[in-house]
C-alpha cells in the first residue's frame, strides 16, 4: 500500500464521526501599499508570496532581459528596489511601496567547465530548470533541496539547504558571483577577489544589491535511489543519528497525532530508473485535514486511525536522475516556521515540539520535516561553525499560525537555533547578532555597498538601518 491508498483509507477509517468545532483562521492586515495605492487613484495590482501570508502594491514590476537594463533600472530609482523569486518565502523579504524587480528573463545556463565540474547559471534561474541542463553537460548539482520552484537568487540568499549530514546549504557550493550595487555598477566576488564581498554576498537577504550570476561547484552527473519507509516515531528517533551518518541525504517526516513518520534516503546508484512517481512529504495534506477534523475530538482514536493504516504501508522505491529525485511538488499551501538547531540537541528539540503541539494544539495535522546540514563558513548562514538539524512545523495558509508558532519557537530558541531566513520568525536585530558571529561584518559590508539603503524595506530596515 503506498501513501496515497493510506489516504484514502483514512477518510473511510475516519467516516461516520462528528466534526470538530470550526477553526481559527489567520487575521489579516492591511497589505503594504494598498492605501497609498487607493489615495493615488491607481489600479493597484498586488504581488503575493506562495502562501498569500505577504502581499503588496508596488509602484512598479519590472523584468530586465539583460545586466545593462538591470543596471539603468536600479541606479535610475528613487526608492527602495526589491528583487523578487518564486515568492517561497514567508517573511517579509520583498513587500515594498516601490519597485521590485523580476530576474526571470536573466536565466539559464551561460557556461561549464569539465575539468573543474563548475557552471556559471544566471541568477533568475529557477532550481528545477538547472538540473537538466546540467545533465547534458555531464554535471549534477552537489545537492538540492526538497522544493525546486525557487529562483536560483532567491534560495541563495535565504541559505535553502537539503538534507545530508556532509552536504551543505546550497550556498556552500558557490565559487563566484556576480552582483549589481546601488549605484549600478558591476561586482564579480569569489574567494580570492573581494573575498569579503563574497563572504557577504553568498547569503545576502537581497540586501547587498542584485545578483545576476553565480559560479556553482558541481559534481559528475549522477542518479539517486530514493527510499520511503514507515516506522514508529520512536523508532525512528532512536535510530535518526546513525541514519544521518550512513546515508547520503537522510531526513525523516512525522505526521503529528499518528506516532508514525517515515524516513527518506537517497543513495548513489547504478541501477536503472524506475517508474514509481514523485514523493511528496505533504501529499494527501487535505485529506489529513479532513481526518483532523473529524477526529481532533478524540486524540486517541484519532492516532489509532492513522497509525494502524500508516504501518500497512510497503516501502517505497524511486530511483531517478538526482535532480528528478530530490524535489516534490507542494500542491498544498501552508505556511512554515523552521530553525537551525546544534545537532547535538536536535533529537530534544524535536521531542519537546513535538510533545507541546500534541499537547496544546490539536487542529494540526501538515507533518513535521527533520533534516541534517553540514557546517560552513558563510557570515549569515544558519549553518556557520556549526553541524545542524533543521526541525520545520507547518499550518494550513487559512489557518491563524502565530499561537503555535510562537509556542515552538520558544523551544527554539531554548536550544540556540537559527531561523531559516525565509521562514516565519520573530528574531530582531539584536537577537540576531547575538546568534551570528559576523554579523556586523556582514553589516559593514551592506553599508559600504548600499549607503543609502535602496535595498532596505520596512522589514530589512529594522535589521539593519542606522536610523
């Protein structure tokens, strides 16, 4: 039985009882800009994230198709100008009044290098459209992370990671780049020429200026053997750091009130592609709404229901291009919290989330996502100077997800973690440089390049605004 019969299974377990009583849903503000938009007599055209948690009215979207329009665009404005992704983040990265700039035109692959296994990509690339082009080349990307609809720029400048224990952030793999400053002019940084900028650059918030391209280290083309398998949770913990050391990418994923997970593993090899499909760790979210909702009544009924049927299910097994095998599809919206803990207290931290959701929460139903990510260099990755479990909690886009958010983040912080940059998190400036070692360099940095702070919205300026 795969995931998707479990499903549909648990709908036919879960029929006949009573609905639980109706949930809060998230409070909505005001969008950035919208006034202003309406006293301007303008037709206001909103940009939203992924989720619909961030939105605003910019008074201008543009897409440069070329570095030299990138360059008049950015040097010509007034105001604060903001580069925009796939919009997969949900902090308050790009909302601004102003300007805000799509790189989806300065795209796809420039050049390769067989000897060293690098490539020069152009920084609008998304990730899913990198591996194929690749592969024709002879290279695969070192590793990638579980989503590919990200812009290249984009998941560099929120330190997105994978999972591996030896495998860092994806900004561990950059060798060079290429950005354009305020005054629009053009930087290439890499490790020996404007080694700070570089240092900076790699993890950047978008606050640095725009990056156009980047000089990826990759490896020989390579497939992967993918494999899900269902235990119980404590198993699975129990089992987690010898895992983590004797697999290349190993996570594992824990459906709350079920105390049933599944691991995920991938390996080299060989063997030839099969056609199982794509796995996805939050396929079948809305029937484990509908479940929830039946069911939150009753905590126990409501785990026997998902844990008799979760432990039928047989092994599955995807082997595939590496690219093709390490992301999924997110068909359902939600929003995310995630932090960076010091491994050595990941194992505790997941318990503790997990023992307080089940304990005061009971309308969650998205699973939990537990990763490891090797240590790096870089000033503002999560990861600097230290090996790291990633522990993510979700709640339903309708749903209001600052009560529990808030509950888990204290735990959080309670182990010394790092937020991923572009997941909900409430840390501040201070809070944040006293987690960071190089954070007034990378400061020092930013305001040498952006004195004026066109890069700064609302949220940045609270980061790193003088005024």
């Amino acid at each position: 039985m795969n995931r998707r019969n479990l499903l549909s299974l648990m709908i036919t377990t879960a029929a006949g009882t009573a609905l639980a009583p109706g949930l809060s849903l998230a409070k909505t503000t005001a969008p950035l800009g919208a006034a202003a938009a309406k006293k301007a007599g303008r037709r206001a055209i909103a940009w939203r994230n992924w989720s619909g948690s961030q939105e605003c009215f910019p008074q201008m979207r543009k897409a440069p198709g070329s570095v030299a329009e990138l360059q008049e665009l950015i040097s010509s404005a007034t105001g604060c100008v903001r580069p925009v992704g796939a919009g997969h983040s949900f902090m308050p990265l790009v909302p601004t009044d102003d300007t805000i700039v799509s790189l989806s035109r300065i795209s796809g692959v420039v050049s390769h290098d067989d000897a060293s296994k690098q490539a020069v990509i152009r920084a609008g690339t998304k990730l899913a459209d990198i591996g194929g082009p690749l592969g024709e080349r002879g290279q695969s990307m070192i590793n990638m992370p579980d989503i590919d609809e990200q812009s290249l720029a984009g998941a560099l400048g929120t330190a997105t990671h994978g999972t591996g224990a030896t495998l860092g952030c994806l900004p561990d793999f950059v060798e060079g780049i290429q950005l354009v400053t305020a005054k629009g002019d053009v930087i290439d940084c890499d490790r020996q020429n404007n080694s700070d900028i570089f240092d900076a650059a790699r993890v950047n918030l978008g606050a640095l200026g725009v990056l156009t391209e980047v000089r990826l280290q990759n490896m020989p083309r390579y497939s992967l053997k993918r494999e899900t398998t269902w235990h119980p949770i404590e198993e699975i913990l129990e089992n987690a750091e010898s895992m983590a050391d004797n697999n290349r990418n190993y996570e594992f994923i824990y459906v709350p009130f079920s105390g049933m997970g599944f691991t995920d593993v991938h390996n080299f090899t060989n063997e030839p592609a099969s056609t199982t499909g794509k796995i996805d760790p939050n396929d079948g979210s809305e029937t484990l709404k509908q479940v929830r909702d039946w069911l939150s009544w009753s905590p126990k009924i409501r785990e026997l229901a998902l844990s008799s049927v979760a432990k039928g299910i047989e092994k599955e097994v995807v082997i595939a291009n590496s690219w093709e095998n390490y992301a999924s599809e997110r068909n359902v919206r939600f929003n995310e919290m995630e932090y960076h803990v010091p491994r050595e207290h990941g194992i505790k931290a997941f318990r503790e989330v997990r023992a307080m959701v089940e304990k005061n929460f009971p309308e969650v139903f998205f699973p939990f996502e537990f990763r490891y990510v090797k240590s790096d260099d870089i000033w503002l990755s999560p990861f600097y100077g230290r090996e790291c479990c990633s522990i993510a909690v979700h709640r339903y886009f309708s749903e209001d997800y600052k009560p529990m958010f808030k509950a888990v983040e204290a735990i959080f912080k309670k182990y010394h973690g790092r937020p991923h940059w572009g997941k909900i998190n409430t840390m501040n400036r201070s809070e944040l440089a006293a987690n960071y070692e190089r954070w007034h360099d990378f400061s020092a940095v930013r305001e040498t390049l952006d004195p004026g702070g066109k890069f700064l919205n609302p949220y940045l300026k609270t980061l790193f605004s003088k005024v």
